[in-house]
RNA sequence: GGAGAGAUGGCAGAGUGGUCGAAUGCGGUAGUCUUGAAAACUAUUGACCUUCACGGGUCCGGGGGUUCGAAUCCCUCUCUCUCCGCCA
C-alpha cells in the first residue's frame, strides 16, 4: 500500500512512476485524494462535536456533585443532541474511509527509478548472463525422463495420493531435495540470516499484510472451515512475524531465512510451461527476508542479489540476471531481479529465484515501524528473495550435468548428499 | 470437545460508572555522583488521527449496547490460561 503522504505531497510522481507499468492511475490517484480530503475534514468536524460532547459532560458530573441538578437536566439534552449528531457523523466516516482504502489497495508499488518502463517478459533487462551453456543437443533428456530413469520422482504418484503437480520424491531424488534445503540453509545463516521454521498456514491479516490479498485471492489455497490460506511462500509468514512492531534500529537489518513448502493454485496455468518439475502446486523454497533502514535498502538488494549469485556459482550452474521491467514486476515490488538457469534439454530458461524491494509498500500494511534518531517512528523497508526455488534447480542440475555415467553432483553439495552420482 | 478463569501502556500489575490515558514496580532514555561501572538519587518515557502552530480527538483484546458520562455495567466474537477428555 503506497503511502497518503506520498500521495498527498507527490501525487504527480507516482502516477508517472505507476506509468512505467503501463497503467494509467490517475483517476485513482486523484480519488484517493479526493477522499482522503474529505476525511480529514470530516475527521476535523467530528473531532469538535466530541469535544464540545466531552466538555459538557463534565460539566454536568460537576453540576451534580454541586447539586445542581436543574441546570444539569438541562444540559443533558444538548448533550443527547449532540451524541446523535456524532453517531451519524461516525458512520459517515466509516464510509468515507472504507472507499479510501478500498481505492489506496487498487494502486500497486511505484517503481525505482532504475526501472524501465514495459508491458511484461519482453522488455525486461538482461543485466548479465554467467556460465557456460552445456553442448548436450540432441542427446540430453529432459529432466522429466531423467526422474523416471533414475527413479527419483513420480509424478504419477502424486497424481494418485493427491493430483497433479504434486509430485513424489523417492531415494536420490528425496536425498537431492534435502541436501539443497540444508545446503541453502547454511549458505544463508554464513550470510548472516537466522533461521526460521513458520506456520504452512496463515491467516487472511498475515495475507493482506505481505499483499497477496486482495490482490492474489485465486491462487492460494484457502480451506473454509478454519479460514486459512496455505503460504504461496516463506515470506509471507516471516515477514508478517513483523507485523505491528516497532523495530529497534540497532536490530536493522534483520535477516531471516527459512524453508517451507509452498503452495500455488496456479490457475490458468498449461502446456510446456507445467510439464515436470517446471510448474507446480507444491514445491520447497528457501527464502530470505530483510527488514531494514529505508537508507540502506537498495545497497541491500545489491547484497541479496550477489549472494544468490555465488548460490548458483557453487552449483556450476549457467545463469543469467534479469531486471524486471514495469509492467512484469509483482504488484508489491519497487524493484525486481529475476535469476533464471539455463535447461540444457529444454534448451531455455527457468526463473529460480526473484529478488525484490518492496520499500514501504508491505510495512505500510502491516505498520512495521522503527524509531529514528528523533524518537519518531518511521516505516521499514522489506525486501525478500528466492535462495532458492528448488524444482528448477533440480530441473537444470539433471539436465546440466547429465552425462554418460549418470549426474555429476556439484561439489559444493556433496557434503550434503554425501553421494557425487546419481546412476 | 466439556467446565471454569482471564485479556489494562515495552513487561508486571492496580483500578468496578465522572476529575483515568490510566496508580505502583520493573525496564528504556537523559542527568547527578564515580577514574570507569554498579548502586543510589533526579527527571523523562505509549500508539494513532488532525492542525503551520496552540490545541482537539481516538485507543484499556475486537464489535455492538446501556448511560448526559464506560477501563469499570450488559450482549457478542476472538484469543490466552487452568482442569477434564482425546491425541503425535
């Protein structure tokens, strides 16, 4: 939720910044202030009738004790008056607020000034490519036959236990899967980041406060009885664990890593993109959260960014950084790095990891506070990462390192599975 | 799931219809003292809305009600604790 006194004092600003996502705010903008004026003035109103309610009524506790309770008879009816004046004027306000949030809600993150103006996928920026492209055509398989014949992962039984995109980890498959949330794990807490365990379920204010809802209502998993959503990811339990707090800023930055199964609806989703372990309902990722100064943010992203970096480095993996554009950035974000791998079978790109900042965007909705120098609060700036999404990587280690004798494991993991085949 | 108790400021905890945004203690901050620290002492210390400012307003778990007036009375929801039941 991007913040009234922005939109107060730079109104223009944003609606050009808004522009470079190739929509048009203006109007919104412009009732979000229009209604944000009218509730201050009504607030201003309200806030004499009180007054004005409040006094009298300590005149008439004061009458009474005098006793003088004449006068006060008399003073009670102004009173009356007045308490349905303010019930009336009460609700007014009520309605007048409820049509600003519901609008403030509509307006998505405004972009860094570093990012480009665009539609979506096409007009994202490469920043760098790294890696070697392995030379497997023609012969390399894909990962999906890869599982099979190594018997690592079924998808037919998770189609049986539960449907699709739910798949099955066995033997080797399992053990890969493990030793990559463990070798993420680390990697993370030598960065500094402390390790967490969330909830797999939240409820609708820990949604609302990372902004899936109302936004992303459709793609979680919601079971009815309890009112609760499956996490779409780590980050929205790990970052709401800050929801309502005032920070100290000696704590800042505040570095979380965690891993968790996540859960998509993925409506809408079909073909090639969801064949094997590129799409699924189920998955495992090891994310990162930072709370941090609003100073130091984009210096932080930069840090997140070179960190995910040496992940894939240490899994020889090929890789290239992408800078979102506007159009294709998340509705929260004021900025975003995707990394994709390089499929040697599918000969294309799989995104791995998205590494943003989201500014005030989040602690505005979930009043994540700290106090500056002046004792006054101040929002937070949050930012989150991928280190990483599992089911591509997977893709792209079976795929990359296929050989003859089977799949190499990369050194770098071989303490964590503690075999260097899988044949 | 059944029965009971409770929810007050960063924490602990008083307050049962008016002068209570709320005693007191702890904690925090600043100062005095000290070579330094501790102790002691003094002062200060909630959030939010509104206003250029003075000021005004809201908040004692959430919502509703009674009353001229509610932290205090009533209804309701949520959560916590204790006991019983069930259970990894």
């Amino acid at each position: 939720m991007l913040e009234l006194t922005y939109l107060r004092n730079q109104g223009q600003e944003a609606v050009d910044a808004l522009a470079k996502r190739k929509i048009n705010a203006q109007d919104t903008v412009a009732s979000v202030l229009q209604l944000d004026e009218q509730r201050r003035n009504g607030q201003t109103e309200l806030d004499q009738l009180l007054s004005e309610a409040n006094q009298i009524s300590k005149e008439i506790g004061n009458l009474f004790k005098a006793g003088k309770a004449q006068e006060a008879q008399a003073l009670k009816q102004r009173s009356t008056e007045l308490k349905e004046i303010t019930k009336q004027k009460q609700a007014e306000q009520e309605v007048v607020k409820a049509a600003l949030e519901s609008k403030l809600v509509e307006l998505p993150n405004t972009p860094y000034h570093l990012v480009k103006e665009g539609a979506g996928e096409a007009d994202n920026e490469i920043v760098k490519t790294v890696g070697e492209i392995p030379k497997l055509e023609g012969v390399a398989k894909p990962h999906w036959e890869l599982t099979e014949q190594y018997d690592l992962i079924s998808f037919d039984l998770g189609v049986k236990i539960t449907g699709a995109g739910f798949p099955v980890y066995m033997g080797k498959g399992a053990g890969l899967q493990r030793a990559l949330i463990n070798f993420f794990l680390e990697e993370n807490q030598k960065q500094g980041y402390k390790e967490f365990i969330p909830p797999h379920f939240i409820n609708a204010a820990s949604g609302f406060g990372t902004g899936q809802l109302p936004d992303k209502e459709g793609q979680m998993y919601h079971m009815g009885e309890d009112d609760l959503y499956a996490i779409p990811t780590a980050e929205v339990p790990i970052t709401n664990l800050f929801r309502d707090e005032i920070v100290n800023r000696a704590d800042l930055p505040i570095q979380c890593t965690a891993y968790t199964p996540c859960f998509r609806r993925e409506a809408g989703s079909y073909g090639k993109d969801v064949r094997g372990l590129n799409r699924l309902h189920q998955f495992d990722k090891v994310e990162i959260v930072n709370v941090c100064h609003p100073d130091e943010s984009y210096a932080l992203l930069d840090k997140m960014v070179e960190h995910v970096e040496g992940l894939l480095q240490k899994l020889e993996l090929p890789y290239r950084i992408l800078r979102l554009c506007g159009g294709d950035m998340g509705f929260t974000s004021a900025m975003t790095y995707d990394f994709e791998v390089w499929s040697a079978a599918q000969e294309r790109w799989l995104e791995v990891s998205s590494v943003s900042n989201f500014e005030t965007f989040q602690s505005n909705r979930m009043k994540l506070r700290f106090r500056d120098e002046n004792n006054k609060t101040q929002l937070c700036h949050t930012l989150n990462g991928s280190a990483l999404a599992l089911p591509r990587i997977v893709a792209a280690l079976l795929e990359n390192h296929q050989t003859e004798k089977g799949i190499k494991i990369p050194s770098a993991l071989v303490p964590y599975t503690r075999f260097e085949w899988i044949d």
